[in-house]
C-alpha cells in the first residue's frame, strides 16, 4: 500500500468512529428484543416502497441524462450511458469512502460520456444544488417543533440563500460569469478561492447551457424525485405500521438526507438513523421503533441501490470485457475534485 492509499485509509478513520457514535447514540436503552418487536403490519405497502424507489432513481438518471451533452448519441444510447454510470457511482459513494463514486463519475467515465471531466463536475454541482434546495425546503416546511429557535433560524436562513442563489442561477447564469470572474480577480491570490472560482464558473456555465426553460424543468424534477424518496419513507412506515402523523415522512426524508453533509462512514450510517428516529419520535412513535424503522430503511435504500449499482458495473465491465481490477482503477484516480 501507497502512502497516498495510506493517508486516505487513515482519513476514513475519523468517520468511522462518527458513525458508531451515532449508532450507539441511537440505539442507546433499546434492548434486541425490541429490534426483534417489528412486524409487517400491512404487506400491500411493499409495491409502493419498490415502485416509488425505482421511479426516484429512473427519474435521476433521466435529469442528469438530460445536464449532460449528448455529443451525437441518439437519445436511447445517452440516456443508457448516463443511467450506467450515475447508478454506478451512486453504488460506489454507499460503499467506499471520501466519495469515491463521484470521482470515478467525473474522471474515470469521462470517455464513456464522451465529454472532459469539467462538464462532468459542472453537472454534478447543479445536481447537488437542486438536491439540496429542495431537502432545505422540505425540512423547513415540516421541521415544526422539533427545532429549536437557534436551528430554525439557522434552517430559514439556509432557505433564504439557497433560494435567491438558486434563482439567480436559473435565471441570470449567463450574464453572472463575467462579473464573477472580476470580482475574483480582485481577491487575494489564493489556492482555494482559485478553486472556489472554478466551481462557480462551472455551475454558471452548464445553467447557461440548459437556459431558462431547461433549469426549471430540472427543479421540476428535482421537486418529483424528493417526493419520491418522500413517499418511500411513508409506505414503509405503512408497512411496518408505525403510528405517526402525516409530516413524519416529510421531515424525516429531508433530515436523513441532510445528515450527509455530516461527515461519517461512506453512506452517512449512523447520522441518518438518528435523524429517522429523532423525527419519527417526534411526530408519534416510540424510541424503538423509529431507531428501528430508521435502520430497516436506511439498509432497503443502501442495498436496494448499491445492488442496482453494482449489477450494471458488473455487467458492463463482462461486456467490454474489462478484467482490470476494481482498486487498481480507485488508485489511478485524483485524490481531490479538481
């Protein structure tokens, strides 16, 4: 092992130790029989977990299908080429740390996008925009009396700016790039404002393409494929026959998937359980149960979509008949974004 391989190893170390605090937090005065207590209540409520998972996933594959240039492919071959590899380095991100999945989607696929890993990095930016306006909203809209005064505030002003910054990509991208990139000349000279100042211009540049029409209808989706994740999380805890009131779902759907941004093990194990049971506990259930519950579905999301993930990286790579292995492939990668 490399001395590169060696200090990743060891930056995945802290985020271990975070997820099992997070875990122990969690689980904390809830015996094994209590885990064991959790039943099926209402088996009908299984087809609307699978349906509303695979529309949410076929649905981020046709917005990013729909970011990306599609270079003269007819729409069928780009849509495929995109599905394969956002599925894959959604599988990759659940499994390996420091986000690994979204590296090899900018660099390693670069080629089989037919496009330079700046366009793919402009993308992904917009995408994580979208995704986290919307989860903002959403926790706003339902966080209620679960917050306090202090994390309310800190909630709307959050709303506040991903809104007018979220506006103001959409409707002025192409007239912003210039004053940007003035207002940074301005600035010291400085490594990481350099890098800021990429990221900006990217973003401003892939909106610009898309115009007007093209970034709302990428809110659109953005605002369906939330609501799909949304009505996963409440048709299992119909299934599972939870008694929780109608915002249960809602502000547990937006508080798991903010709970990413904490940094922890690959797949945030750990903070999204205690987001799950903080707001179930909170609108009706117990302690168990939404521990519980907030496990049981956080494993269907890991394996449902790292299994999804993992099959179509596995096929395409018999089929091109790629024997190179996987690790070999990770170290060849850029240690940070560009």
């Amino acid at each position: 092992m490399n001395a590169t391989n060696s200090r990743s190893l060891l930056k995945t170390i802290p985020g271990l130790l975070i997820s099992a605090f997070f875990l122990w937090y969690t689980f904390r005065g809830i015996s094994f029989n209590q885990i064991l207590a959790l039943r099926v209540a209402h088996p009908v409520w299984l087809l609307g977990v699978l349906c509303f998972t695979v529309a949410s996933y076929t649905l981020r594959c046709v917005r990013w299908s729909q970011m990306m240039p599609r270079n003269g492919r007819t729409l069928r071959d780009h849509f495929a080429v995109c599905a394969r590899v956002l599925m894959t380095s959604l599988a990759a991100n659940n499994i390996l740390p420091l986000r690994i999945g979204d590296i090899m989607r900018i660099f390693t696929y670069a080629d089989d996008l037919g496009t330079s890993p700046s366009v793919i990095l402009s993308t992904v930016i917009i995408e994580k925009l979208l995704d986290i306006f919307i989860l903002v909203l959403m926790f706003v809209s339902t966080v209620g009396s679960i917050a306090t005064a202090r994390l309310r505030l800190i909630a709307n002003i959050s709303l506040v700016i991903s809104t007018v910054g979220l506006l103001i990509l959409l409707a002025a991208a192409r007239s912003l790039q210039e004053p940007v990139q003035r207002l940074f000349a301005r600035l010291p000279d400085s490594p990481l404002l350099k890098k800021v100042e990429h990221w900006i211009t990217l973003a401003l540049d892939a909106t610009g393409r898309l115009g007007i029409t093209g970034s709302l209808l990428l809110l659109l989706q953005t605002t369906i494929i939330w609501t799909c994740e949304g009505m996963i999380f409440l048709s299992a805890i119909r299934l599972l026959g939870l008694t929780v009131d109608g915002i249960a779902a809602w502000l547990a759907v937006s508080f798991a998937n903010l709970s990413y941004l904490i940094p922890s093990s690959p797949g945030a194990i750990g903070p999204f359980e205690l987001a799950v049971k903080t707001s179930l506990v909170n609108h009706g259930a117990t302690m168990a149960q939404a521990a519980v519950f907030g496990l049981a579905i956080h494993a269907w999301m890991l394996l449902s979509v790292t299994g999804a993930g993992g099959v179509i990286f596995l096929l395409h790579r018999v089929r091109i008949h790629n024997h190179k292995p996987l690790l070999e492939e990770i170290e060849d990668l850029p240690v940070e974004m560009p």
